[in-house]
C-alpha cells in the first residue's frame, strides 16, 4: 500500500510539474509614450512591468515604475501559427484613446489576449481602431 501511495504523490509531482511548465509565465517592462486603458481604468504614459501570476499565468499584475501594483488584468490566450518574433505590448486606438490589446513573449507561440472592456466597445461603435505595436523587454 505504501509503495502505491509513494508511487500516485511521484506521478502527481509529475504531472503538476509539466502543467507548470506549460503555464506562460510572463516578466516584461515597457516604456508606454501615451496613455491607456487597461479594463476600465486609464493609466498615464510612462515605464510599467507585467508580471503573470496565478496557476495557468492568466492574470497579469501592472506595476508602475515605482513598483506600485496598478491593478490586475485577466486575459484569455492567443495562438499565434508562428513563434513571435520580439516581446511585444498590441494596442488597439480609437480616435486618441489606447487600448491595451494583446501581449506576446518573444519566442512563443501563445499570447494573452486582454477582453474588451464596455468602454472599448462603446469606442468600436463610433471609430474605426488602428493597431499600434509598441516593442517590449523581459525582465
């Protein structure tokens, strides 16, 4: 029985290790030259850092140059057919307003993908949104 119960914990370590392994974990800063919205709030231009955390590396903590937390972003995954070519930070614009879009990892193939926000939304109905790429580094 004990070398059952020794065998299911190494399995386990196993497979939580590989699941690890294939969570995106996420460590960039960014010089951002305008300001944008992130959810429903509007952050100032200047230096943040995005840092995954949570098990599948789905929420994503701002942090301002400071290192003060500017909140929490809760994204899906984005596949991408090839592997991305620089860390990159994808914004959406609306008229003169920026939205946080996408964020990829040089390297990977998958992504995080920041929901629309309502105010996005509202934004889509009356402009028509331009992609801005700003390139990233890992930090």
């Amino acid at each position: 029985m004990k070398k059952h119960v020794m065998t299911f914990i190494g399995a386990l370590s196993l497979l939580l290790a590989a699941g690890s392994a294939f969570a995106q974990t996420i460590n960039l800063k960014a010089g951002i030259p305008f300001d944008f919205v992130v959810n429903e709030t509007t952050l100032q231009a200047g230096e943040y850092q995005l840092v995954s955390s949570g098990i599948d590396g789905s929420v994503l903590l701002i942090r301002d140059a400071d290192g003060h937390g500017r909140g929490f972003i809760l994204t899906n995954s984005a596949e991408s057919g090839r592997p991305c070519d620089q860390t990159k930070l994808v914004f959406l614009r609306y008229g003169d307003q920026y939205f946080l879009s996408e964020i990829w990892r040089e390297g990977d193939t998958s992504g995080h993908q920041v929901p629309k926000s309502r105010r996005q939304t509202e934004m889509a109905q009356d402009f028509i949104s331009q992609q801005v790429l700003l390139m990233a580094q890992l930090k």
